[in-house]
C-alpha cells in the first residue's frame, strides 16, 4: 500500500520523565494533522536518538480505554530499552464514545475493512513516526490491543513494519477478522496473544486467523486469563509472559 503523505505538527515540547529511567527517557508532544482533525501523541525515546544516532520505532496503540497510565509505563519501559515509541491519542477532538461507537456500528469498522477512516488516520500516524528524526524508518513495530488490534493486521501490509504485535483483535465480525486479500499482503510475521474464552475475540475467530495467514502468525495462546492481556490482566503471570515476549520479539526484528 502506497504511503499517505506525512502529517503537520506542531513544535514539540520535551520534558524528562519522572521515573527510574528519567536520564535514560523523553518524552515530546507531538500534534498529527489527520483527516479533518488533529491526533494528539506523545514520542518516548532514549535521550541519545537523535538524527545521527536514530532508533527504532514503535507505534504503540491503545485499546477501549484510551491513553492510560498503563500504556504510558509500557512505552516507557520500550523507550528506556533503545526504541522510539509513539503513542497517538486517537480519542483526540472525537472522544472516546464517539470514536468507538463509530467503530462498531459501521460496516467499515464492524468488518475491519480497509476504507475504515479510522485505519486510514492510523496509516497517515505510522507515516508521520516514520518522518521523524530520530526514528529508523526501515525498523518500525507496532502493538495493537482490542479495539486497535485489528488496524495491526492491516499495517502489517507496509514492508518498513517489520515486528507487528496484536494483543487480540475485537474488529471483524466474521471469519478471520481481515479479508484474504487484506491477508495475503501480510509483509513479516506478526505475533499475536490471544486468550481461550474471549468475548469480543472468539476461539473461532482466532483459529481462522491462524489458517489465513499460517507461518506469518506467531500465536499465544494463554488458557485461563482474561481479555486484557496489557490492561486488567497485565500483572497476572499470563500478562508478564506475553509482555516479556513482545520485548522478546521486538529485540529479535529490530535489532541491528
């Protein structure tokens, strides 16, 4: 898929973060000019990227719950080990109701088409990481949970996305959750992590997933956990081990 052009931002603003790694990590505020509105983010990165020294990306997105504390932790913990990480607020002007309701009420968002405008905001953002400075556009990875974990199947079509990680994926009503074409334009491996009794992502949505795209899926499955594997069972030892393997493989496709 041909690339859209980048977005306009606004002068960032740098501020050293209050945590264990504060010499290590920044954070900058970026503001992406989208369709029509404009999507709030910020950058974690190691103090050291820079344009000589450029790192690589991450596009961290969230899920139902928007831009919490916990997502903030997440990238920072990936930005103090050697990448930069953008976590774009996508309820920004639209609100949270409005921007999911959207998503499961139209046919676009119901069946995770490709003309989904939200998907279209997320390509313009990942453009947007990529002109960034700092970032070494041909090392990008991505994670996407719930809500967004579905977009993730449709980034992965971009070559330069080469570690694309979903924790579940609640768009797509039937089958896989993605078209076979969508499928068959999968560039690299994704790993996804799934749990066994999943409302919004069912068994059978998985294992058809699994048969799409075969080699190029690198599943977990984790018996007994819940839905939320980054959020309400992030501290469990279900939402520890698939956290340490995302770092795992993110350190496997971007390293170099």
């Amino acid at each position: 898929m041909p690339s859209l052009p980048a977005g306009n931002w606004q002068p960032s603003v740098s501020r050293d973060m209050p945590s264990r790694m504060k010499a290590a990590v920044k954070a900058e505020d970026h503001r992406i000019a989208v369709y029509g509105r404009f999507i709030d983010a910020t950058l974690f990165r190691p103090d050291i990227a820079s344009g000589k020294h450029p790192v690589p990306g991450i596009l961290l997105l969230h899920e139902a719950f928007g831009v919490t504390s916990q997502i903030k932790e997440d990238a920072k913990e990936l930005a103090g080990l050697g990448y930069g990480v953008l976590v774009p607020d996508l309820y920004s002007e639209t609100g949270a109701a409005r921007y999911c309701i959207r998503q499961f009420i139209t046919e676009a968002g119901m069946k995770n088409r490709s003309g989904n405008p939200a998907l279209q905001e997320l390509f313009h953002v990942l453009d947007y990481l990529e002109t960034l400075p700092c970032i070494d556009r041909e090392r990008i990875g991505a994670v996407g949970m719930c809500l967004t974990g579905g977009f993730i199947l449709h980034l992965a079509r971009r070559p330069e996305l080469k570690a694309p990680v979903i924790f579940h994926h609640s768009l797509g009503l039937a089958g896989a959750g993605v078209s076979p074409r969508a499928a068959a334009q999968v560039q690299h491996t994704i790993q996804g992590h799934y749990v066994t009794n999943d409302l919004f992502c069912p068994k059978a949505r998985q294992e058809a997933l699994r048969d799409l795209l075969g080699d190029k899926l690198d599943y977990h499955l984790y018996p007994g956990a819940k839905h939320g594997l980054r959020s309400v069972d992030r501290n469990t030892r279900a939402g520890q081990e698939a956290w340490e393997k995302t770092k795992a493989f993110f350190a496997e496709h971007l390293a170099g």
